[in-house]
C-alpha cells in the first residue's frame, strides 16, 4: 500500500502556467477581431473589383478602425502574443491603406485566365508583394538567381549557432536579431511560399552597401504600403513644389525608412522599455538618412571601401540600438517559459 501511495505522487497532473491559462482565455476573443477585420476588409477589397468605390471607401475605413480597436476590444496580457497582436494589426491597416491608395490603378493579374472577383480579391489581400500581379514588389537581381533559398537558410541557420557560442557583447547580440529575423522570415516563406516564388532575402553576407543592404539583400515584404503611402507621396508632393526631382526622390526613401521606424515600435510596444523604442526609432530614421547620404556621395559605384564603411557603420549603429532593448546576456539566456510576463528578459 505504501508503494501504491508513493507510486500515485508520480500521476499527479502538472499545474498549469497561469499565464498560458490566461493567454488560451484571451486568444479566442482577438482572433475573432482579427477574423471580422480581415472579412471587411476582403469585402472592401471585393467591393473596390466590383466598381464600388464609395463603399469599398467605407469598408477600407471601418476595417482599419477596428484593426486599430482590436487590442482594446480584445486585449492581450501575455507580452510575446501582443506584440505579435500588433504586428498583425499592423499588416492589416497598411494592406487597407495600400490597397486604398492604389484604388485608381489596381495591380494587373498576369496570369490566363483571370479568375473571378472573389479569388481575386483574396489573392490582392494575402499576397505581400502581389506575386501574381503587375507593377509588384518582386526583386530581379543578378545574385538573386546564383544561389539556392534552401542552402541559404540552412547556412543562416549554422551562422546563428555559431554566433551563440559566442560572447554576448553588443555586436554579437545585434548580428544575432538580424539572423533570427532572417530566419523567422525565411521559415513562413519556405512554408507559404508559391513555386515559384523568389527569395525574400539575399544572403546577409552579399550586402556591399547601405543601399543594397536595404534594396537588394533585406526582405522587401512590406515594399508595396512603402511605395504608396510613404515614398509616392512625399516624393510626388515635394516635386509639385518644384524641390528637385533627386532631393525628393530621397527625402521619399527617408520617409520610407520612418515609417518602418514607427511600424517596428507599435509592434514592440509591449515589450521594450521607452529608451529601447526610441532607439528603434532612431536606428531606422538614421538608417534612412545615411542611406541617402551614401547614395548622394557614392551613387551606384561599387567599391570595398563602401561596402567597409557600410558594415562599420551599421554594426555600430546597430550595437548602440540592442544596448536599449534590456537582454543584456544575449538572445541565448532568454527565458522562454516567462516570456509572456516580461520576465524572461
């Protein structure tokens, strides 16, 4: 009997996290806001196929305020599950305001035959860079074709391990978000991805300069709502002011630049200090205007001392930014199971 006492100590149901608890509570309720958002603004975009422009108006402004009301309706408590909460929200308000600004001059399907309305409106609502579509947001480099996606993240992937054993000081921990960036990326790409879809990312090794950094090796996933509601606009009404056609050209992609700055502070939001989002959002507004400056400076030239100055200069910037984001031990000493508490930083 004493055995089958002891014995019974060893089935006892492991308690379960409260924070997990809560978050299994709370999630149902913010993807039904996400869900109904998403169903507005399929339907706005469907309207917008069909001639409607007045209503397809009126839908594209009611999703985007419910995306916008989405965290209050259904709040979050878990830190990791509301950051990814506000990326979502995000992705969302700039595909309505994307597909608004482009209202008169919608992406061509390429492909025969078209298919109907409500496949194509689906296809213009989940499609990053309108793959099936022209104008889109699909690079065309020469590298681009050389090398395989596949080989590439596996390379990425044993770089990060190596950059783990690593001691964690600043530059370490900054090449070490780039990579996890590349990786989480490049996972959802190879898993979402059409046959023949291109890479996202070059390979993190290649960039030669800021501007090729930025153009030809980082993920252009969010270059359309870039294109048409940052760099356009500002490029276009600083040339119909009569500012010369280079100065608005960069001024747009200095406005391109900050509003990835402010996208990449709501996303984080709950989760880093004051001091580590204004660093954020100082690494991407810096980023723009250096961007520019080298471009004004070097053009297209390529040469080793560009590509030198540029790696100096972004892993200095980029080592100052993590010093603001509070994992002092790098991302190897995150505690995960506290993640949702804040904790685990």
């Amino acid at each position: 009997m004493d055995y089958l006492n002891s014995s019974s100590q060893f089935v006892k149901p492991a308690p379960v996290d409260p924070a997990a608890q809560q978050l299994l509570h709370e999630l149902p309720p913010a993807l039904a806001c996400l869900l109904v958002s998403t169903t507005i603004l399929y339907t706005a975009i469907y309207l917008l196929l069909k001639g409607s422009h007045a209503l397809h108006a009126i839908s594209t402004f009611l999703s985007v305020g419910l995306f916008a009301a989405s965290p209050y309706v259904a709040p979050l408590n878990c830190i990791a599950a509301r950051c990814i909460y506000n990326f979502a929200i995000e992705i969302g308000i700039m595909k309505a305001l994307d597909l608004f600004a482009r209202r008169n001059n919608l992406p061509k399907y390429i492909y025969e035959p078209t298919p109907p309305a409500p496949t194509l409106a689906a296809l213009l609502l989940t499609e990053l860079r309108y793959e099936s579509f022209t104008p889109n947001q699909i690079r065309h480099s020469a590298h681009e074709q050389s090398f395989s996606e596949h080989n590439q993240y596996l390379i990425h992937i044993c770089m990060f391990a190596v950059f783990q054993m690593l001691p964690q000081i600043p530059p370490v921990i900054a090449f070490e978000i780039l990579l996890a960036i590349y990786i989480i990326w490049t996972s959802m790409q190879l898993l979402l991805r059409y046959k023949s879809s291109p890479a996202l990312f070059g390979p993190l090794y290649h960039g030669d300069s800021l501007a090729g950094l930025w153009t030809e090796t980082w993920h252009n996933a969010f270059a359309a709502p870039c294109m048409s509601l940052a760099f356009s606009p500002v490029r276009n009404t600083l040339c119909a002011l009569g500012v010369p056609k280079k100065m608005a050209k960069g001024a747009g992609m200095l406005a391109v630049f900050v509003l990835m700055g402010f996208f990449h502070v709501y996303a984080l939001l709950p989760l880093l200090s004051a001091e580590g989002l204004r660093r954020i959002l100082i690494f991407f507004a810096g980023n723009g205007l250096l961007t520019v400056l080298e471009f004004a400076v070097w053009g297209k030239r390529k040469h080793w001392l560009k590509a030198a100055m540029a790696w100096g200069v972004e892993t200095a910037f980029a080592s100052w930014t993590v010093q603001g984001m509070e994992f002092p031990d790098g991302l190897r000493n995150l505690r995960w199971s506290q993640v949702c508490g804040g904790a685990g930083w």
